[in-house]
C-alpha cells in the first residue's frame, strides 16, 4: 500500500464487486420503497458515500467517466430530495 493512499481505499479495492453492486441494488431499492423522509435520508447518505468516493478516486479517473459519476450523483441528490419533499 503507498503511504498516499487510504486504508478504506485499499479495502474497498479488495471487495468483490460483484457483493458491492448487489448490496448497493438493495439499499437503492430499500430507499425507493421506504416511507417517506427515510428514503430520502437514506439516498442523501448513499449520495454522501459516493461523492467521498469520486472525491477520492478524481485524479485517477477518465473526463468521460467524472461527467458520467456527476450526472448519477446529481440525479441520486435529485431524487433523495424529491423523496424528502
């Protein structure tokens, strides 16, 4: 591990994407489905996750790539919002 880079990083480069794909599916559609400000609240809190993540992983990643995890990030923050209202 370089000394530049995060412990949560290197973990989280180590997870089958496969568990992670299919454990943020059902948190999205917990989030859909859930009554409510608790949906909202827990789509802002996935929104959060990611946006620490794009933040984290800016410098490595493609200009196609950046515009396309800001429009999803921006539709998350969209719709977590709309189900807060």
């Amino acid at each position: 591990m370089q000394r530049t880079q995060s412990p949560l990083l290197a973990r989280l480069a180590r997870a089958n994407p496969t568990s992670v794909f299919l454990a943020t599916l059902v948190l999205v559609l917990v989030a859909f489905f859930a009554p409510g400000p608790v949906g909202g609240v827990l789509l802002l809190a996935l929104a959060a996750a990611l946006a620490w993540l794009a933040a984290a992983t800016w410098p490595v990643q493609a200009p196609r790539a950046r515009v396309v995890r800001l429009l999803v990030l921006t539709l998350l923050v969209a719709v977590a919002l709309a189900k807060l209202l």
